[in-house]
C-alpha cells in the first residue's frame, strides 16, 4: 500500500545550526508534499507545501526540496531556534480533487537546545 | 486554522460506550477529513466527506466506526462499542473544493477508553 518513511525520528541540534528530515514515498502518483509541525498536545500546522512540478521551495529559514525520480523529499531548517522544537511530520498526497487525502510519515522530533 | 472547530477537545468513555466527536468546518467550506492520531504516530487518513456524501472512506474500520456530514450541522465521526485501541487524538481538516488545498486542522479531540 501507500506508505511515507521518514528519517531520523528524533534529531537533535545546537541553536543555531542546520537540521535536516528526509522522506521517501511509495506512491508514484504522489505530486503534492506538505510539512506539519506539532507542538505536544496541540494541532499539526502547515509550515510548507510543495508541488511536483518544482524542485525547491523557500520560506524564510524552512526549504523543501523534492527529487521525483528517487522519490525524496527533504525539509531544511537554517538557523534553528528553540521555538523550533516540536515533532515535525512530511506527507504526501495526489493533489486534485484528492487533496486532502495525506499519507504522512512517523515523525520526527526536534529538539534544538540553546 | 482556528476557523475548524471540534468538540469536545476531551472525551473520555468507558469500554462497550458510544463516542461521538463534531467537527464544524469553515464557514463556506463543504468539504470535511478525519485523521487519526496514535501515541508518539503520524496521523492516519479515515474518511472524506462531502455535503451529504461520503467520498472516500477506505481509512475507516470495517466495523463500529461511521461517519456524516449531514446538510445541516456538523460532520460527526461516531465510534460504537469503544475499546481501548480506539484511544488516539481524532482531527478533523476541511477545505473549500477538495482540491489542490492546503490542509488545516482542528484542535482534535483526544479520546481515553478506559
């Protein structure tokens, strides 16, 4: 079946420095790709999205990139903070009329220490 | 989006009860999701309803789990008989068309069986 690995499943970083969280997927048809923060106890919040029909997005300190053919896509966050410290969750999902139909991966927990 | 609202935010039933959790979306919006949420997992994709309709329920169990989102009122997710494998965060997620939107979800409902 469909299914989203994503690695490490806890990551942590000095305030300051880079932390990156890989995924892959298994559905080729997959062509929409956001990233969820969750705070504990809290709801998961869209932090970036990317289509497939573009390699790279930036936000600020938060970048996505996505490789197609290998069926990667990565979450990079610069100049971490503490604030930045939460679970973070990749999905990936058809888009179209089964937009809101996500395969999300397990997690990953950061942890940025000052 | 603060603009999804669920209730109750907790809900705690004892085995063999009846749960049943609201989700109103946005106002305008027609479109509803349920995901699930277990302890320390990513959120897993239950249904998707329209006005009406059920559009894709492939994530819902076989058994004692439905859901509605009548013309009226909000979308309910009803568990019967809980057990305590049904104890997870349960969020709901609504958009405008269904398609090619980004996701924003509710603040949850965490269901305890005791």
């Amino acid at each position: 079946g469909e299914n989203v690995e994503q690695h490490p499943s806890t990551l942590s970083v000095q305030e300051g420095d880079s932390a990156v969280i890989k995924c892959t997927y298994s559905d080729s048809a997959s062509n929409y790709f956001p990233w969820y923060k969750q705070e504990l106890g809290k709801r998961p919040q869209l932090i970036i999205d990317i289509r497939s029909n573009v390699g790279e997005k930036k936000d600020q300190r938060i970048a996505v990139t996505l490789n197609k053919t290998a069926k990667h896509f990565s979450l990079h966050i610069t100049e971490t903070q503490p604030e930045d410290s939460a679970v973070y969750f990749c999905a990936a999902g058809r888009g179209g009329n089964q937009g809101g139909k996500l395969i999300f991966g397990q997690g990953t927990e950061l942890s940025v220490k000052p | 989006n603060a603009g999804v609202m669920q209730n109750p935010r907790h809900l705690v039933r004892r085995r063999g009860q009846e749960a049943r959790l609201r989700c109103s979306p946005m106002k305008g919006h027609s479109h509803v999701y349920w995901y699930r949420q277990l302890p320390e997992e990513g959120l897993k994709f239950m249904v998707y309803l329209q006005k009406e309709n059920i559009i894709d329920e492939s994530g819902m169990p076989k058994e004692r789990f439905s859901a509605e989102f009548p013309k009226e009122g909000p979308s309910i997710l009803r568990i019967q008989q809980v057990v305590r494998g049904d104890s997870a965060a349960y969020f709901c997620a609504s958009s405008l068309t269904g398609a090619w939107e980004k996701l924003f979800f509710g603040s949850g409902t965490q269901l305890s069986v005791l």
